[in-house]
C-alpha cells in the first residue's frame, strides 16, 4: 500500500542517480560499483576515485550500517514533517567499504538511544508508484 502523497521535498533523479532511485523502488540499497578495481561509492560518480576507471555499475549492499553522526531538528524542516517530529538526520557508514556514507533520516529510534556506532539497518517508504525513501532505523 502507498503512503498518502507528501509535502516533504522529493528527490530529483538525474541520469546518474536514477540506478539508485531505481533499485529503491524495488527495496534494494544499491551503490556504485567499479568493475575495474571493486570501488564502491556513494553518492555516484562519472568516473572511479580508486582507479579512474568508467566501467561503474550498481551493486546491491547489505543495507546494514553504523551510525556515523546525526542531528535532531525539533522543528519541522518543511510542512511535511510537522508529523513526524523529532526529525533525526544522520550520516551513517555501510558495513561493505569504511568510510562509505550515505546521509540518511533515521527512523524508528528515539533520539537518547542515539551513540557512534549505533547499528542501523535501512528502512524504504514507498511514497508514490515512482518515489521510494530511504531511510535507516537503529538497532538492527
């Protein structure tokens, strides 16, 4: 079942993110990949920051991570998240590559569980036929 239609910003795939979005929509994680040297990178680039290759492609990841940082807004960023208060922001670290980060909303986790290293998992929210979120919740 869909979620109503939102009021919080909805992303803005581009030709390089569209894999991305893609994959969410059918509830998988997925980064970019090298086939060259196995670099894995988020967000996408047009070229390889291992080897500056440009045979890159989307590999699905586990969607099991670590809380790197975050921050709580107590206020609502936009009208579509006077609901849904406090709002956590965070950046958290994929188990498959150190220092791979996705910034994220984290879900599900009251802001005084929150600490470094915190395990997360992803979470998706299907919004509309054509938008899936991502978000991660702790935990995991």
């Amino acid at each position: 079942m869909m979620a109503p239609a939102t009021e919080r910003p909805l992303p803005l795939p581009d030709p390089l993110s569209q894999p991305f979005w893609d994959a969410a929509r059918e509830h998988r994680l997925c980064v970019q990949a090298c086939r060259q040297c196995d670099h894995l990178a988020y967000p996408p680039e047009i070229a390889c920051r291992g080897c500056s290759g440009g045979d890159l492609y989307f590999r699905e990841v586990s969607g099991r991570a670590t809380l790197h940082s975050w921050t709580v807004l107590r206020d609502p960023p936009s009208p579509g998240f006077r609901d849904r208060l406090p709002v956590i922001l965070a950046v958290v670290e994929l188990e498959e590559r150190k220092g791979l980060l996705l910034s994220t909303n984290l879900i599900d986790t009251a802001p005084e569980t929150l600490r470094i290293d915190l395990p997360v998992e992803v979470r998706f929210e299907d919004v509309s036929d054509d938008c899936t979120f991502i978000h991660f919740a702790g935990g995991a």
